[in-house]
C-alpha cells in the first residue's frame, strides 16, 4: 500500500485538531448559557424590575438550557468515533512505513518530519492521538 501524504495527514490532523478544541469548550459555553438563565435577576437584572417577570423569564428558559448543557456534555465525552478515526490514520502510517522499528518510533519519525504550520504537531492533534492510546511524548 502506498503511505498517505503529509499533506493529507495535516488536513485531518488540524480539522481534528480543530474539533478537539471545540469539544473543551462546548459544555463549559453550555453551562454558561445555563448559568445566566439561572442568574438572571442577579447579573442581567429584568427592565421592570419587576422579581415575578424574571422568575417567569427563568422558569421559561431553564428546561430547555439545561437540556442543551446536559447534550453539550454528552457530545464533549462522546469521542469514541473521532478516537477510531485517529487509530485508523496513525496505524496506517505506521503499517505502510518501511523498517523493523517499533510503531511508536515508526510514527514518531514520520510525524517529526511533517513540516507543520507553527513548527508543532498541533495541541488538539497530540491530545487526541493520546487518547486514543497514543505515545505523543516525543512529537515535536
């Protein structure tokens, strides 16, 4: 089989990347949504001034705002699919590279020789690769 190019490799390691970055931040922009429906009288005060209407406001919006912090959450730890996906691109660079070395040090030398925009393997990439069981370690 003919091994992938880096610019191929690059392309899906910075859109992972990229996801692995709005994962972090989807439930905790979740939860601050939530927490502003919570504390909507405190913070964002209700023009009335009326404490009835902004418990009504509150009241109106918590079931629905807590339901999207709840699916926020579940979709930020849901990763099995983008894990096998890594397994999938990081073992077949491992499997069509010529030599007797280790996969860990195959990958390593393949990944330390992509020349990758900033100079790094990007963080997102790196944290991914980890969780999917991946020695990182010793990437650039």
């Amino acid at each position: 089989m003919a091994q992938i190019t880096e610019a191929l490799y690059k392309t899906i390691a910075d859109a992972y990347a990229s996801i692995d970055d709005s994962l972090v931040s989807v439930s905790t922009d979740a939860r601050n949504a939530l927490d502003a429906i919570v504390d909507v009288n405190l913070n964002y005060g209700d023009p009335s001034q009326d404490a009835d209407a902004a418990l009504a406001i509150e009241l109106a919006l918590l079931t629905p705002f807590n339901t999207a912090f709840v699916t926020a959450t579940n979709i930020s730890v849901s990763v099995a699919g983008l894990l096998d996906a890594v397994r999938a691109i990081n073992n077949y660079v491992v499997n069509n590279t010529d030599g007797t070395d280790t996969a860990k040090v195959k990958l390593d030398t393949w990944i330390n020789s992509v020349s990758w925009d900033g100079g790094t393997v990007p963080g997102g990439w790196s944290n991914l690769s980890t969780d999917a069981g991946y020695n990182t370690t010793d990437w650039d």
